[in-house]
C-alpha cells in the first residue's frame, strides 16, 4: 500500500486532500468516454450510410434537437443539486441507449433509425461531457484546475483508448447493435463514480465534508442573459464556435475523402475506430507527463492556442495536398491538441466564472453555440463545394479563421489569468467562507 501511494502521488498532481476527488473524477470521465467511444464509430458509419450529401441536414437536426433540451436542461439545474441532477441526466441517456437497441435489434426503419441515432450521440456527447466539466469547475479552483485538469482529462482519454479497441474487437462477432449495451454498462458506472465522487474528501479547502446540496437555483432560461452581459464568456463563446469551425470543416474533408477512397462499411468504421485509438494513445501520454506542467508553465493562453496553431499548419497542408493521408495526419493532430492541451485550458477559463455560469452559460456554450456553429459551418461547407470549391481551396479560404482563433486564444488567457488572481485574492483577504459562497 505504501508502495501504491507512492506511486499515485508521483502520477497524480494533487495533495492528500485532493487525491480522493481527483481519482474519481479521472474514473468518471474515463467511464464516460468509454461509452461514448464504443458509439462513435457505430455513428461515423450510420452518418455515411445515410449519404454524405445527408450531413449538413443531420448537424442541422442535431442543433435543434438542443435547442429544444436546453431549457428543459435549465430547469433540472435550477432546481435539483448536482449530486442528483448529474444522475438524472446520465440515466436518462441509458435509457435511450435501450430504446435505440431494441429498435435496432427488431429492424424497425433502420434508415430513419441511423440518422435520429447520429443526432443522438451528437447531442449524448456533448451534454455528458458539458455536464462533467460543469461538475469539475465547480469543484476545482483555477490553480488546481491547471495541476488537475490534465490528469483528469486523461482518465477521459483512456476511456477513448479502451472504447475503439472493444468497438475494434467486438463489432463483427457481436454486431453493432449490441455495442449499445456495453455503453449502457459504462454509463452506469458513471453514475456510481458520480455518487462515490460527491461522498469522497471534498477537492476544495473552502467546501465542507458531505455531498453538496447547495441548488444552482435562478432562472431555466438565465444562460442566454449571462452569456450577452459577459464580454468574457462571449470571447469564450467566440472561441467555440471557431473550435467548430475547425472541426467541421475537417470532419466534413474526412468525411467526403473516406466514402471516395475507402468502401464498405466495416473498413470505413475500421478507420474511424483507429483515428479514435491514436488519438487517445497520444493524448493519454500527453495529459499524464505533459499537461499539467504545460499549464501551469505556460498559462492558459498558450495552452488554448495550440490548437488553432495545429489548424494553422493543417490548413495550409491540405491546401497543398487535399488526400486522405493528410487528412487523417491533420485529423489526429487536432484532436490530439484539443484533448491534451486546449481543452484543460479550456475548462480552466471556467473556473473564474460565477456558480450558475458554469452550469447554465457553459452549458449553453458548449452544447447549443458549439452545434449551433456546426449546423452553421456544415451548410457553409456544402455551399462552397456546390460552388464548386474543391477541398483544397476550402482548406486555403479556412487559413485567415484560424490565424484569428490563434489571437482571441492569447486575448482570453489574459483575461482569465487576471480574472483568476482577483479572486485567489478575494479568497486570501476575505477568508473561505466567502469563498465558498462565490461557488
């Protein structure tokens, strides 16, 4: 046991105090992201079964879809502590899980069937992990957020790793629809994780020792109001919808550029599952040994521009070589920043944002401004290739977008590194209890 101790604090960057939730919460995300990697392949290939030409529709759909939950996941926030909101929503994607197994089981419209479930896992995934990293900043400070937020991320990471492999291994003998009860089982671990979370020795100095049964309260429609009054949550907003703009394009490129190239369905989720894998062994080594000193080195500036750098680089080699090698290379680089590097820092902007900012403008801005921006950028890469644009050219247009990310990611590390030492002082000067009720 020694020995074991020893070895977790030379892993894990956290004091005696803050162990207990850093574990948890590494085994939360990695439960979470197990499941949804074991569904993403499966939704990458019902995504071109449907056609191509289908995809800007069902981004379309998907946006919509989370304009309509917004609110209703609002009101659950409002008036529910997290200790059991959280449950309540990870529940309910199981149970839809059934819904879809069963349907896919039975045969019933499979067409209609793969395109609401491309919608789903699009909407599953970004309200899950929304919901998780609104758990972390409420949980963490902005300096423990930098130790711990790459540790915590790679139980994440790990999750992706473990989910291809068995999408990988299981997917032939077992079918794909069957893949849905294994994700079951991995949401329900996430609960319990959620649970034994909310009961472990509390990360924060400031909170007491039991589950927090504080409501977020306010208003199910206050998300939109608090996004327009904050020019800093509406530089972080600007920042997601440019995270968009990058992904999209891509994905849409990768898209088009494997149902040329590469036929039948299971060498198509054959790739996909392999981009999953090398991403997540990337990124996993990265968070482990890297992020955390990257952070709190650099700050979180540099740490969120390093994606849009990657964009920067990306853009510029397909405009010279549009093929699938390049591609896939581009496609793997971003997402291994965005996991490794952008993303903690992204989290960390929260961290200096009020309590019911972090559970219902994050929310907002994560779920409905990120997909909103991929219906967006998703008719704007259709619209542009019926102009007859060719990957190329798109890539050589998309340039200037991302050497602008580049610069608002400086600009928002800025402000939340001031953002962050007014309040570290607030708390120094006041003592913990204000800190506490500051969320």
């Amino acid at each position: 046991m020694t020995l074991l101790h020893r070895a977790l604090r030379r892993a894990v960057p956290a004091t005696p105090q803050e162990l207990a939730a850093a574990l948890w919460s590494f085994a939360y995300f990695f439960a979470l992201l197990a499941g949804y990697y074991v569904l993403r392949p499966l939704r990458d290939q019902m995504g071109i079964a449907g056609g191509v030409r289908n995809l800007p529709w069902l981004f379309t759909a998907t946006f919509v879809t989370l304009l309509v939950a917004q609110p209703l996941y609002g009101a659950l926030v409002a008036r529910l502590p997290r200790a059991r909101f959280i449950p309540v929503v990870c529940h309910f994607f199981a149970l839809n899980l059934a819904v879809f197994w069963i349907l896919l089981i039975l045969g019933i419209a499979p067409a209609i069937v793969a395109r609401v479930f491309f919608v789903w896992v699009s909407v599953f995934n970004l309200f899950a992990v929304a919901v998780f990293w609104s758990f972390m900043a409420d949980l963490f400070t902005s300096e423990q957020g930098k130790r711990l937020f790459g540790f915590i991320g790679a139980g994440g990471t790990a999750g992706a790793l473990l989910g291809p492999v068995i999408t990988i291994a299981l997917s032939v003998p077992l079918g794909p629809a069957n893949l849905l009860i294994v994700a079951i089982v991995f949401l329900e671990l996430a609960v319990l994780c959620v649970h034994r979370l909310e009961r472990s020795a509390t990360a924060r100095p400031d909170h007491a020792q039991q589950p927090d049964a504080r409501k977020v309260g306010g208003s199910a429609f206050a998300a939109l109001p608090e996004l327009m009054r904050s020019p800093y949550l509406l530089g972080v907003a600007a920042w997601v919808s440019l995270l968009s703009f990058g992904a999209t394009t891509l994905y849409f490129a990768q898209a088009h550029v494997v149902a040329a190239e590469v036929h039948g369905a299971g060498a198509q989720t054959r790739i996909f599952a392999s981009i999953d894998l090398a991403v997540g062994l990337l990124s996993l080594a990265t968070q482990v040994f890297a992020t955390g000193r990257l952070l709190k080195r650099f700050g979180t500036g540099v740490a969120a521009g390093a994606l849009p750098a990657v964009y920067v680089a990306g853009f510029a080699a397909l405009a010279l070589m549009p093929v699938l090698s390049v591609v896939v290379v581009v496609q793997v680089a971003q997402r291994w920043m965005n996991f490794a590097l952008a993303n903690p820092a992204r989290q960390v902007f929260f961290t200096v944002v009020d309590r019911e900012e972090k559970y219902k403008a994050k929310n907002l801005i994560d779920v409905v401004v990120y997909r909103g921006s991929d219906a967006l950028y998703g008719w704007v890469f259709d619209s542009v290739q019926a102009l007859g644009l060719k990957l190329g050219a798109i890539a050589l247009c998309a340039l200037p977008v991302a050497a602008g990310w580049l610069v608002l990611s400086a600009a928002l590390g800025r402000v939340q590194e001031r953002r962050a030492a007014r309040l570290a002082g607030d708390a120094e000067r006041d003592g913990p209890l204000p800190a506490r009720n500051q969320g």
